[in-house]
C-alpha cells in the first residue's frame, strides 16, 4: 500500500508560480510512474503530468505544456509541479497519484483508471 500525501498548494495570482509536492510512504522511484491530475468544480478530472518510472521521461496534457514541469527530488523522495504562468482556469484541486502498471504508450498514463493509488488533494486558486 502506497500513501501519497501533497502539499504546496495555496492562493496565488495570475501570472505567479507555485510548487506542489507528493510525499510517498515508500520509495516509489523505480517502481511506481507518477502523476498529477487536477480537479475544478463541476468538472472531470483532468490529466496535467506524469513522470515516468525512470525519473526522467515526461509528458504533459495540453492545456499545460509548456507552463508546468513535473520533476523528481531524489533526496526528499518526492514528486514535485513547478508550476509557472498560473492561470485562472489552472484553480483547481491537484492529486497526486502513482501507477504500477507499464504501458506502451505515454497516452495511456492521461486516464486517471491506470493509476493505483492516490493522494487527498491539495488546492490551488488563482486569481485574475
């Protein structure tokens, strides 16, 4: 059983930075692709980043390419989003969650039904 715990989150305003961090309960480095995804009221989760196993390959969804890097803290053991160029539309509650499972394509880590376990969120607003 794997717990994830984030944190980070808070208010900030538009065109402002914020890092959010995942804390696993044991190394989840080589075993375990991890995630952030990202909540907004009355909407679906949605698919923001992961890290592969490996610790170095990425991908990203659409709407934050470019903006948000998710990275490794190889001596905290955590699974940091810097995320830059905030927007309003970025306000959301953002999860942590990790996968056990490998899959041929990085598509597939964008479905939050390939990830194991999860954390209890943390939220982000930002304003205009």
């Amino acid at each position: 059983q794997v717990q994830l715990v984030e944190s980070g989150g808070g208010l900030v305003q538009a065109g402002g930075s914020l890092r959010l961090s995942c804390a696993a309960s044991i190394p989840t480095s080589s075993n375990y692709s991890m995630a952030w995804f990202r909540q907004a009221p009355g909407k679906e989760r949605e698919f923001v980043a992961v890290i592969f196993r490996n610790g170095i390959n990425t991908y990203y969804g659409d709407s934050v390419q470019g903006r948000f890097t998710i990275f490794r803290d190889k001596t905290k053991n955590t699974k940091n989003l810097q995320m830059n160029s905030l927007e309003a539309e970025d306000t959301a509650d953002y999860y942590c969650a990790a996968s056990s499972t490998t899959y041929s394509s990085m598509r597939a880590y964008s479905s939050a039904a390939v990830y194991d376990y999860w954390g209890q969120g943390t939220q982000v607003t930002v304003s205009s």
